[in-house]
C-alpha cells in the first residue's frame, strides 16, 4: 500500500494507542517511541497497532503513518481512525440477583448452597456444516 518511490515510513499515534513494528528476521516488535523514527519499507514489515481500554467518543484514536522517498523527502501519508470497544461478560457470580461489573467472585467457582461462580453454556457442535 506504500506509494511509488518510498523507502521508508514513519508512524505517529494518539496515546490511547499501542504501537509496534516487527521488522522481518526479528522476532521482537520495536516500540514506536516518537515521530522522528523511521524505518526501512521491506516486505516482511509488518505495523502492528492496538488499543488497551474502550474509546470515550468514536474515531477518538489515529495511527498515520508517513511515507519517504530516498533522501528523506516526504512523499504520502496514510491515516486510521480507531475505536476502542469494550466487551466483557458480566454476571450475577455470587448468585444474588444482581449483575455486578467487578464482582469479586467472577474469576473462580464454588460448588454448594453458598457456591458462587458463572455457569456459561457454550454450543459448540456444527450446525451450518
């Protein structure tokens, strides 16, 4: 996707994003600390970009990353907006009619009258085969 004539890319981020670049024969990412590294466009290079908490507004996050010619002349730039999606599974764990976001039995599971704990019933056989 990089433009004719780039050699080079650099990447700029909002904070709310994470963002890593596993250049090929490497087997860690290299953080992208700040706007003035630039790395070499290969093929194997891959941008790997994530969000760690949920958006408060949409679109509220951007990765841009910027293309260069030899000699570092800019040539393009290319730009996501992003928006973080929170999802979790919240249940009534210690079975008292109320679905508590951070209840302290959600993680574990007792058996009994004063058990507490999820019970998820997944299917998983193959109806659509």
């Amino acid at each position: 996707a990089a433009p004719a004539g780039a050699v080079a890319f650099g990447v700029k981020h909002t904070e709310g994003v994470s963002v890593d670049v596993l250049l090929r024969g490497r087997a860690e990412p290299e953080a992208v600390p700040g706007a003035s590294t630039r790395w070499p466009l290969d093929e194997g290079t891959v941008l790997r970009f994530s969000m760690s908490r949920a958006s408060s507004e949409v679109n509220d996050n951007k990765v841009t990353v910027s293309f260069y010619a030899e000699g570092g002349k800019p040539i393009n730039q290319a730009g996501v907006f992003l928006t973080g999606v929170g999802i979790s599974l919240d249940v009534d764990a210690d079975q008292d009619g109320v679905v508590e976001k951070n209840s302290p039995n959600k993680a574990s599971w007792a058996w009994g009258p004063e058990g507490h704990g999820a019970i998820l019933l997944v299917s998983c056989d193959k109806e659509f085969p």
